[in-house]
C-alpha cells in the first residue's frame, strides 16, 4: 500500500453488476433505469468498444465512446470513471475533476476516487481545491495512510508545514515504517527549525534504502541546511545519477554550487532545469544573474 506517486494506488473499482470480461473496466448490464436511445445489445457493444480502445490508449477515440454510454445512462459510475481516467490521459484536467466529482457522488464506494480527484485539482494548480478533495478522502478512511500522505503533501507544498508536521506524525503512528512520511515530516521539520529530528530521520531511511531518491533528496536537503555541503553534493549526485529527470536534485545542487560560488557549474543546472521548463521565470531569473557575473 506504501507508495510514492499519485497513479500509485492500484484500486479495483466497484461495479454494479460484474459479468465475466477481462479489460480495464468490467461490463455494466444494461438495465432499465437507461434514459436511453440505446438498446441493451448495443449498448453491450459499444461497451466492449470503449475498452478495447481503453486497451490500446487510443484515448480520443475512446472518449465519445464513453461519453455517449454517460449520456443515455447518468446515474452509472462506472462510465464516469472511465470518463474521468481518459480525461486524465489526455491532459483535461477540469473535465477530469469533474468526472471525478461525479464518481464520488454516485459510486457505491467513492473512496476509489481517492487520490485522483485531489490529483486533478492539483494539476490545474487549484490547490484549495485539491486540499479540500485529499480531506474528503481521508475523511472517508480516516486510517489510511496513503489518504494522510497525499493530504499532508499537498499542505506542505501550498504552505502549511505545521499542520503538515501533525499529519506525517499521525501516519507513522498508523504506518511507522512509511519511508514517504518519514521523509514528509523530515522536510517539515527542517522549515520548522528542527534539523537535529530532520537529520535523525534520514540517516535512518538512507541506511534503510540508500538507492531512494526522495530519500537522498531529503537527505542532501537536510546536509546542506546544515553546513555540510560536501556531504549534501554526495547525496544529491548519488540522485541524480538514478533519476536524472527528477529536476529536485538539480535545483539543490544549483543552490549548493551557488554558496561555494561555482557560477559554472550552477548554471548548468539551471539549464537543465530550464530545458523541461522553458517558462519557469524563477529559474531564468536566477540563471541570467549568474551570468551576468561572469
């Protein structure tokens, strides 16, 4: 259940009634509570249509396939949750918010939403929004540990590490062993001012799993704070070497090139920042004033 991602949790969707089909999503029967211009053969068929486009992630064919099944039956979740997964693929995050919305309104079980509703909010950079859709879901499982991480991330990030703090604690209680909480809590708490309980965290988790690269981000992190730089670049660089996309690493080893005034080597990585991000301002800015120094 422990994972790092917001596509980590692999949830089996409730269904309203389950035939024996192997796809992504299993065949509703067709009832009569349809509004429907569709009869119940066809609308079998054009079931098994949506899937096997599903299947094949021809995500623009398979769309008004589902939306069509929607249609001529509102009241099934389970064309609002295909619905919702496709708008997710295809980058339309509004319209997957509000499928998702729709899901956990008329799902029998509408904690499968969770966390891709938050998630949907998130991509848009709605973040009171995707706050308020990770607390419905822990709401609903008040013990899940996956639910506390996602809502304790999201605070973190929009600005709240206090309360943060308090969730990442209250998860380890649940799951103590959790490497993401304990590295949450490790963040937190070297922006609360508490880097002696940061550093004991990932010294911990880096003897624990030395090749995690949330762990090392933390870690490198946690050095640098402290002074420690050549420690601090040995973690990073480990990170990078992993996951050289992972563009966290880069910006600390800018920051730590930076404070030993290696000009050179932090605009490289500003560059490389910059070559996933073209329109992050922050890094240009920071970027350009380097230069201009040399």
């Amino acid at each position: 259940m422990h994972s790092t991602r917001s596509a980590f949790l692999a949830i089996s969707l409730p269904l309203l009634v389950v035939l024996l089909y192997f796809g992504p999503f299993s065949r509703p029967r067709v009832r009569a509570v349809a509004t429907s211009r569709l009869g119940a053969e066809e609308s079998s068929q054009m079931w098994d249509q949506c899937n096997t486009l599903y299947r094949a992630k021809k995500y623009e064919d398979a769309l008004p396939c589902v939306l069509k099944l929607h249609e001529n039956y509102p009241g099934s979740h389970i064309y609002m949750e295909m619905a919702a997964e496709i708008y997710g693929h295809l980058g339309r995050y509004q319209e997957e918010a509000q499928f998702w919305e729709k899901y956990f309104d008329h799902a029998p079980n509408p904690v499968t939403a969770c966390p891709q509703i938050g998630d949907a909010y998130w991509k848009q950079g709605k973040e009171k929004e995707a706050v308020s859709a990770y607390q419905r879901c822990l709401a609903l499982e008040p013990d899940n540990s996956d639910n506390i991480l996602y809502l304790a991330r999201a605070l973190e990030k929009s600005g709240d590490p206090g309360q943060a703090a308090q969730l990442y604690q209250r998860g380890l209680q649940v799951s103590p062993g959790y490497t993401d909480l304990q590295m949450g809590l490790a963040r937190v708490w070297l922006r609360l001012g508490n880097p002696a309980g940061a550093k004991s965290l990932v010294d911990k988790a880096v003897q624990k799993s030395p090749n995690n690269v949330d762990v090392l981000l933390a870690a490198g992190l946690v050095y640098s704070r402290q002074g420690d730089l050549r420690t601090a670049k040995q973690y990073l660089e480990h990170g990078v070497k992993l996951s050289e996309g992972y563009l966290d690493f880069h910006a600390a080893l800018a920051g730590i090139a930076e404070d030993e005034k290696n000009y050179p080597e932090a605009i490289l990585h500003y560059n490389r920042i910059l070559q996933d991000h073209p329109d992050d301002q922050s890094t240009r800015a920071k970027r350009d004033a380097l230069m201009a120094k040399q």
